[in-house]
C-alpha cells in the first residue's frame, strides 16, 4: 500500500490529531446506538465485550490511520444496508426479501453479494500483483494494493450485514457470522489480507518497500477465496444455520478471531517463506534441487483435502476441483521456471526474513491466547479444559510447531532456507488442523464437515 492511502499524517511525540478525537467520539456515539438498539437482547458478558470493543477500536485507529478510514467507511455501509432492509418488515424487524429485490441489496450490500465481490477483488488484486512483478510495474503493484484494501472492505460489509441478517431471522438464530466454515474462511480471507497491507504500508514508511511480494501473499488469499466460491455455490454451505448448543457461548465472539489472526499470520508467513525461497534458488539450474519447491508450492495452492466429488458418488475430483488444480499446478510451475525474473523483483532476503518472522510472532501470541480462550470455553461447555479432542490436539501440535520455530530463532539465531523451508511447511500442519481434521476426523469440534 501507498502511503496515499491514509490521508492524514501519524501522529508525532505522543500527540493526536483532531481526526484522532473525531475518530475515537464516533467510535463512542456507534458503540452507543449500538447498545441502545440492542441492548435488551444482551447478557453481561456481551455488554462487556462491547465496552472492551471500544478502547479496542480506538487504539487500533490510533495505531495504524487507514484502519479509521475503514472502520468508518464500512460500518456506514453497512448501516446503509441495514436501512434499505428496514424499508420493508416482517415479524421479526426486516425483511430479507428486500435482498432480492433492491437494487444496491442485491448486487452489492447483502451479505452474499458483498462477499463475492470480496472474492473478485481479491483475485483482482492476485493478478494485479503479479502484472507487476512482471511488467516491473509499480502502478500494477499500487493497484493491487488498492484492490486488496477494497476487497477487505466489502468482506467487512458483507459480514457486518450478515450479523444484522441472521438477527432477522429470527431472534434466537442471530449471531457473530463466525460459527461455520464459510463464515471462517471470509474472515480468514480478509485478515489475511489485512495484516498483509499492515507490513506493506509499515515496511514503506520504513523505507524498505515489499512491492512484488503481495503477488506471493495474495495467491493464499486467492486459493482460500476459491474454497470459499466452492464451498458456497457447490455445497451450498453459504446460508446462515441456527447455532448449535456448544456454539451458543460468548467465549466464540474471542476464540474464533483469536484462532483465525493465529492462521492468518501464519499462512503469510508461510508464502512469505515461499517467496524467500524462490530467490534463493533463482539462480538454481539442477532440476532435483528445485523439485520439492514446486511440490510443496503445489500441494499448498491445491488444497488436497477437498480434493474430492460430493459425497455418494463414484467421481474422485469435481470438475471444480480439477480446474482449480490445473491452474495452481500453472501458477507454481510457472513461477519456478521465471525464477530468476521473480526474484528481482523481490525484497532482500533479510527484509524477507524479517517479515516471516514478525508473521509468526503475531500469529502466535493470538494463537496462544485462542487457545487459552479455547480451554475456557470447552471447561464451560463440555465440563473440561482439555480432552485430547482431534481439534484440541492437532491445535497443540500447531502451536507446538511455531513455539519451536520461535525458539530457534530467538535463542539460536535461526535463519535463512532451513527457517524458510520450516515456516512453508508449518502451512501444511496449520491446514490440515484447520480444514484436515475436520474432514478425516470426528470429535467435538466437528461443526464444519466437508
């Protein structure tokens, strides 16, 4: 991102500017309407996350500028949308017929729209990238920039709608859209993106720009948008389900995001490694020494677990599925045999290094504190902090992982190919805890099968 993108100047020596305070009252003024709105249907401890959400809020919009620009941009969306829905109603506020039949609900603000406008975006911003990389083009890589930052947008949008959409349901089905697998894999998507956009204003202010490395991180972001699409239109997951009882909890409103910052940092990490590696190997001509950089970029763009026919039929691979595979098998081989003329294009092995390392970190911190959040939860819902759930252990392992990664970096200075080849394929074992045990395994945490 350019630094274009925020408006305003950051703050020096501790001072605020007057968008600062602005800011900080709107945020005050909508936590309020919020509350006078619906605070009838809250318990206290949702009363207390709302009063944690706004010092919350506040610090982030302080912390990073263009992140006020979005919060107030997309909440004034989506009360856009939620006012086109009120035009008409039903027993329970809204009605969602409305959807179908407005003409900015049904192309732009519902939540399903919204979401697949996401979903372009982000593969506009793939190729945008990548355009870049190739043209050598830093208006490409700024558009794609552009891009990424509107399609965060429009997930915001389309799952803050969501939200309000669930509520008109029916009372007892309205919830935070974070409880299935589609609803996890746009939130996925978004802060993905989001925490890439952080590194790259960040490191641009800091004077080492990352340009042509969005190509690498977007691709990730790319292949989760097409499970999604896939998930969706295929399986038809898209609808908005009452929450099942061990669901029904506050301690979801924490453990999800917690968890999902957690994957997201990592799977940036993990392409940023990707990248680190094709630098290092450009300048590689013997074809076995590349072979497991196109294996292993293959199985990570492919999603092999998924890689299947609806169930009941003798089909091994969808024709979806097929498709999806023959381009990713296109993108990764294409980009080990343009090697050399990506790696130009790529930031120093040290500013790579250092961005997959402040990934992971991020990552853990949120994925530790998910699973801490986690063992409340389940001693809340199953009676036990821990059970040795397939979830619950595959969680361990993942953490296990990163914990081990940061110690070796920390305290024996871990450093070039052999931290980069650990961080790609830490993916694989963040994958398969996150879509894997869902599909081969049974347990408790079995709420989003394939």
């Amino acid at each position: 991102m350019n630094t274009s993108v925020s408006s305003l100047p950051m703050p020096k020596g501790g001072q605020r500017s007057w968008f600062d305070w602005v800011f900080a009252l709107l945020v005050v003024g909508a936590a309020g309407w919020f509350y006078q709105a619906h605070g009838k249907a809250m318990d206290g401890y949702e009363i207390g996350i709302l009063a944690l959400a706004v010092p919350s809020l506040i610090w982030l919009g302080w912390f990073w500028a263009p992140l006020r620009v979005l919060m107030l941009s997309s909440g004034l969306v989506s009360v856009g949308a939620m006012s086109l829905y009120m035009r008409a109603t039903d027993a329970y506020g809204a009605d969602l017929a409305q959807g179908d039949k407005v003409f900015w609900l049904k192309y732009f603000l519902s939540s399903q729209s919204a979401i697949l406008w996401m979903s372009v975006l982000f593969f506009m911003s793939t190729l945008a990238y990548w355009v870049g990389v190739f043209a050598r083009s830093g208006n490409a890589t700024r558009f794609g920039s552009r891009l990424a930052w509107a399609g965060v947008f429009m997930a915001l949008v389309g799952t803050l709608v969501r939200w309000f959409e669930s509520y008109q349901i029916a009372p007892d089905i309205g919830h935070v859209p974070v409880s299935n697998l589609y609803e996890v894999f746009v939130l996925f998507s978004w802060v993905t993106a989001l925490f890439w956009l952080y590194y790259e204003d960040r490191f641009a202010r800091a004077g080492r720009e990352l340009g042509s490395l969005g190509a690498f991180v977007m691709l990730v972001v790319s292949a989760a948008v097409g499970f999604l699409l896939w998930y969706a239109v295929v399986r038809g997951a898209s609808e908005i389900q009452p929450l099942v009882p061990a669901l029904q909890s506050w301690w979801m409103k924490l453990h999800v995001p917690a968890n999902f910052i957690g994957y997201g940092t990592f799977a940036l990490a993990a392409m940023v490694a990707f990248a680190y590696l094709v630098k290092h190997y450009a300048g590689e001509t013997k074809w076995w020494k590349l072979a497991p950089l196109w294996l292993i970029g293959v199985v990570l763009c492919f999603q092999p677990v998924v890689f299947r026919a609806k169930p009941g039929t003798e089909q091994f691979m969808s024709s979806f599925w097929a498709v999806y595979f023959g381009i990713a098998a296109l993108v990764v081989a294409g980009i080990v045999a343009l090697r050399r003329q990506i790696a130009a294009q790529l930031p120093s092995a040290e500013v790579l290094d250092d961005v997959m390392y402040k990934s992971i970190a991020v990552g853990f911190a949120f994925f530790t504190i998910a699973t801490i959040l986690g063992a409340f939860w389940a001693a809340e819902a199953w009676g036990g902090y821990w059970s040795w759930d397939p979830k619950e252990t595959w969680a361990l392992i993942v953490w296990l992982n990163y914990a081990a990664w940061l110690h070796m970096r920390l305290m024996k200075g871990l450093r070039g190919t052999f931290a980069a080849w650990w961080a790609l394929s830490g993916l694989l074992v963040t994958s398969f805890a996150f879509l894997g045990v869902n599909m081969f395994l049974s347990g408790l945490h079995s709420y989003g099968q394939l």
